[in-house]
C-alpha cells in the first residue's frame, strides 16, 4: 500500500487499523503480562526472603554476590542494545518524531530480560510502565514490518503499542488511548484513536483475564469530599505536590550528570545501586522494586509524619540513583509513590494543624499520585485519567482534576520542562552514535494546525516547509480541501504531510500550537 492510500481510501484504512489494532492489543497484552506477573511475584517474594537473610546471615555473602553478577549482565546487554536503557518512553517518542531507531526484536527481547532482572531481582526503584510501552511498541513496529505495511502506517501502530502496553500495565484502557494522545501524538488524530483504543482495550481484556479486574492500588474506601471549606484544601495539596515535584527533573539530570563524570568502570554502574539495594532491604524493604505495595500500605500501617518524611527522602534519592545508572526500568511508577507519599505528608500536616480530618487521608494519597504525575510529566489529562482507572474512584474525577491541574500550574509557571521531553533531549544530545547511523524514510504525517502557530493565518504557498516536506491534504472539519498554493490554513485543521522521518521534528515545531509574543 502505497502511504498516499491513506488518503484515498480513509475509511478502508481505519478498518485495517482496527483489526491490527485488536491483534496488537493481544501480543503486548501477553508481553506485558508476562512482565508484569514476574514483576509482582518478586514485590510479594521480597520481604520473606530478606527476613530469611536477617535469620540466616551467611546466605548474605553470596546474594550480593548474585546481585553483583546482575549488574554485570545488565551491563552487558545494555550495551548490546542501547535502545533498552532508561524508561523506553522517550525511546518511542524518538522514534515518531523520526530522531531514533530500533530493532524491535532485539529490544524487546532484551526490555524484557533487563527490566526483570533490574526491577524484579536487583529490587532498584524503577517500575514496569515504562518498560512497558516501549514493549508494546516495538509489539507494533514488529506487525507493521511483518505485514510489509507503509512506515507511515507502522508509525500508528507503534503509537498504538505503546498505548496499549500502558494499558495492559496498569489494568487502565483509557489512560492508555489519553497517552497516545496527549504524550506521544500530542494532536487528536483520529487515525491513532481507531487504532490505539482497540489496542488498548484488547490488551487491557488479556491482563484482566490473569489478574483480574480489580484496581492495581488497593485504597479502599475513598471518601467524597464535599463542596465546602475542606474543598480549597485540594488546590492546597495540588500547590504543595508542585511545588515538591519541582526537584525531580533537575536531580534527575544530576544524577544522570554524576554518573556520566563517575570515574570508575562502566561495568560498575549498574553494581552501585544494586549494592544499594541489596543493603536497603535489611533496613527499609519498602522502598524496593516499583511501590505498588508501599501505596497500599501508606493508607493501612498509619506512618507517623517523621517516618513519612524519612520513607520520601529514602524513595527519591533510591530513585535518582537507580535511574541514572541507564538500566532497563521507567520512573512512571515511582513517581506515582512519590506523589502518595506527599499526599500523605499534606494530609498528616493538615491534620496536625485542625484544618482537615484524617478521614481524608486516602483522598490526598490518591490525589496527590495524580497531581505529582501532572506537575513532573505535563500531561495532567492522562495523570488524572491514569490514578481514576488504578483506584476505581471515578467518583472523583472534579477533586482528583483539580489537584492535578494545581500541581500543573505550578511547574508550567516556572518553566519546568516535560520529564520524558528532557531525557529525550538529552539521548538526542548525548548518543551520538544513533544519530550517525540514521537513514531517510518517506513517511505519511498527520499534524493539527494549532492556534499562533507559524503556519496558521497564512497560505500554503507563503509558508517556507522544509525542503523535503509536501503538503498533500488538509481537512476542515468533514471536508477535503486540495493544498492549492492560495488556501490559507486556520487554526484546527488538520494537515497530512509526505516527508522524510528526518524532518519531522522540524515539522511539528512548525505547526504546533505557540503563544505569540506581546
């Protein structure tokens, strides 16, 4: 199929991506399952067995050695496949915006093993979402190649497969579509949303079918809050979560920084925090692996304020060091901890001082999950969605979107930079030998003409496009309108481009939405 079929026969196509859709769904739920359910058993394993260590001392010696010999070999097929480091998230969005490549079988392969092998038998602090999307993504770039499809459809399938492998992780199909849309696309792209919503919701189906369909945190009860005085004390939370999450992307950049400049043999990166790890859970066992199970245990144990603190402080710095060591594993996870712990540090203060009941304690510990996803990775719609669909409280949608939109503010007001954005960034910056290795692909692109854009206001013949771009279709609303030099675009329509997978990134920056100076 030729990628100008898209165009010709639109409604064809998204049939197709419906059906590939739905067999995406299933593959990455069957990876992602496999991943998560090893995952899970080492979180519930862990705690017994190092209460077996603190009893028989002398097994001690020889399981460092294990986690020694673990760093070694995730050195090793890091290094085989580069693509495998860090979350994969940024990864994906490389690879759309035409910066990156990958061997998808080759990644997914070693994804797999490494994440396993990091999170599940080393304990670092790293979680499985991450891992997860760019599973499912290279689960769609594998059936885009397999059934010879255009790259420009490929592109909506490994869009699609990242979704879908959010989906299947969380046990959250609606996060999953929110997230091609908001993190991956950042356009509504209704070719996206045929093939991301079916794959979403299949692989959600198979992930159910194993662990069933109860929420992936376990709250309990989530009491309403009413419309009243307590209310205002939502958008206090949400302030104060932003104002805490505005530390993680400059400590993850040091920690990144530190580890680069560290003087010692790359094989030894991966063994410092595995080391850490190791210690950690003779003293603070909680802190290990992802936190699903220090979430639900923030609402039941009834830390005090000091223990709170030290569990925060203790999770963070776990965090930075596990992440920049360059391991497979994502922080999607530990954020979402990191943002109950602050809930719970806001709800024990605000107790404290007689503004709030602790009865409130499971709202700000949900809440604030959202809010401190939001404030860290901008995309407050998908975090809202994301905490909704992991706790069953859609009841809440008003409190938990408010929260989440503080936080928001609060880092947008400051300038604070999109998580995966940066590390994007700083792979693009950084890995130059995947750069070197680029090669020039047409691709079909579809793109939204945003509001004080460069393009909008203008006529096509006026507008400067990169030298191997061509404008091939534009639609307003249910019409077709033929891209003749004197059109003049406006805001919201939506333009379909023939380029090179280069010059992508350069497009989108042309035609997305931009504030015009004063």
């Amino acid at each position: 199929m030729d990628v100008l079929d898209i165009f010709a026969d639109e409604r064809h196509f998204r049939l197709r991506l419906f059906f590939e859709g739905a067999a995406l769904g299933v593959l990455t739920g069957n990876v992602v399952a496999a991943f998560r359910w090893l995952l899970q058993t080492a979180d519930v394993m862990r705690p017994g067995f190092y209460v077996f260590l603190k009893e028989n001392m002398a097994y001690a010696l020889p399981f460092f050695a294990v986690l020694f010999i673990v760093g070694l070999l995730l050195w090793k097929i890091v290094k085989l496949e580069p693509m495998i480091s860090g979350s994969g998230i940024p990864q994906v969005k490389g690879i759309l915006l035409g910066e990156m490549h990958m061997r998808w079988a080759h990644v997914v392969l070693l994804k797999f093993i490494g994440g396993v092998l990091a999170i599940g038998v080393g304990g670092m602090s790293l979680g499985r979402e991450g891992p997860s999307v760019q599973l499912g993504a290279c689960v769609g770039q594998g059936i885009g190649r397999g059934l010879h499809r255009t790259r420009s459809e490929g592109r909506y399938l490994l869009t699609a497969g990242g979704g879908a492998g959010l989906a299947a992780a969380f046990n959250a199909p609606l996060a999953g579509v929110v997230f091609c849309l908001e993190e991956l696309q950042k356009n509504f792209s209704p070719l996206v949303l045929m093939a991301a919503i079916t794959a979403a919701v299949t692989s959600t189906a198979v992930t159910r079918m194993v662990f069933g369909g109860a929420p992936v945190f376990h709250l309990g009860e989530i009491p309403v809050i009413p419309m009243d005085g307590t209310y205002f004390l939502l958008v206090a939370l949400g302030l104060f979560t932003g104002a805490v999450s505005m530390a993680f992307n400059p400590m993850l950049r040091v920690s990144l920084d530190w580890y680069r400049a560290l003087p010692v043999r790359p094989w030894m990166k991966p063994v410092l925090p595995l080391m850490m790890s190791g210690m950690l859970g003779f003293f603070m066992p909680e802190v290990l692996g992802g936190g699903n199970l220090l979430v639900d245990s923030i609402v039941t144990a009834d830390y005090a304020l000091p223990i709170l603190l030290l569990l925060f402080a203790v999770k963070f710095t776990f965090l930075m060091v596990c992440f920049g060591s360059g391991v497979p594993g994502g922080i999607f996870l530990p954020m979402l901890v990191l943002g109950a712990l602050c809930g719970a540090v806001f709800a024990k203060g605000a107790e404290a001082v007689g503004v709030m009941p602790a009865y409130y304690m499971t709202d700000c510990v949900a809440f604030a999950m959202a809010a401190y996803f939001a404030a860290v990775v901008k995309s407050p719609v998908t975090g809202s969605i994301l905490i909704m669909e992991m706790t069953g409280s859609f009841e809440h949608m008003l409190a938990i979107i408010t929260v989440a939109m503080s936080a928001y503010m609060v880092t947008d007001m400051t300038g604070g930079q999109p998580v995966y954005d940066m590390l994007l960034a700083r792979s693009l910056r950084i890995r130059d030998h995947i750069r070197k290795h680029m090669r020039r692909h047409r691709v079909a692109v579809e793109l939204v003409a945003g509001a004080g854009s460069s393009v909008v206001g203008r006529r096509i013949g006026d507008i400067a496009f990169p030298k191997h771009v061509v404008l091939v279709n534009v639609r307003r609303g249910m019409s077709e309108h033929v891209p003749s030099p004197d059109f003049e675009l406006i805001p919201g329509d939506y333009l379909y481009f023939l380029t090179d997978d280069t010059d992508v990134a350069c497009l989108t920056a042309m035609v997305k939405e931009r504030i015009r100076d004063k």
